[in-house]
C-alpha cells in the first residue's frame, strides 16, 4: 500500500497508543477509517487493552531512556508520574504489575503516586 499522507503523519501517534494502520482491503468491522476528501484511505486498527499496560511502559522507557528496573530513584519517580498522567493506574492490577516491573515494592508504588498526587 502506498503510504498517503495523512496516515505518513498519523502513524507516530497511533503506533504510541499500541494502534496500527490497515490497508482498506484488511479492514474489519471494529476498525476505524481514516478519510481524506471523502475517501477512506485507510484504517485504524486500535490495539488490545491487554497490552495497553505494556506499551505504555515501553513509551516510558523510550522517552527515559532505560528499562523500569534500570532506573535510578529519581528516574523511577518520573516514570511514575508519566505512567500516572497517561492513565496507566486505571488499570486492574497495575500497580503490582508496574511495581515487578520496576523491582519495587508496590508500597513504594503508592508512596510515590501519594506524593505526585499532593
């Protein structure tokens, strides 16, 4: 499929979101279409909420510049916020999960949620 230009410049903020662009020949009922000029030029297919956790946490570790675990103090507070404000801890079982995946202790998880949300 030749790349148009609308979905060349929205492919950034649907890949961040864990969302893909579908050729029209592939696309399936939930999808949703991208028109330009009346003309669906293409879809979007949004991603799974099960690996919603996952890409955000990828985003994170992207935009720091480490893994979770890697993270000094200071590092795991930030990707604390930015996981907060992107809405991460709305999800069941986040806490404990970001908190393996950090190599801490969910208490420090809420401590740190505590003391951004003061």
């Amino acid at each position: 499929m030749d790349e148009h230009p609308i979905t060349e410049s929205i492919r950034p903020a649907l890949e961040a979101t864990g969302a893909r662009i579908v050729d029209p020949s592939e696309a399936g009922a939930l999808d949703v279409p991208i028109e330009w000029e009346g003309e669906t030029v293409a879809y979007a297919r949004i991603g799974s909420l099960a690996d919603a956790l996952g890409n955000l946490v990828s985003r994170i570790e992207e935009e720091l510049g480490g893994s979770l675990p890697d993270l000094d103090r200071t590092g795991k507070q930030i990707a604390v916020r930015l996981l907060d404000e992107r809405g991460a801890f709305l999800l069941r079982r986040s806490i404990e999960d970001i908190a393996d995946m950090m190599g801490v202790s969910r208490i420090t998880i809420y401590n740190y949620l505590n003391a951004i949300r003061k």
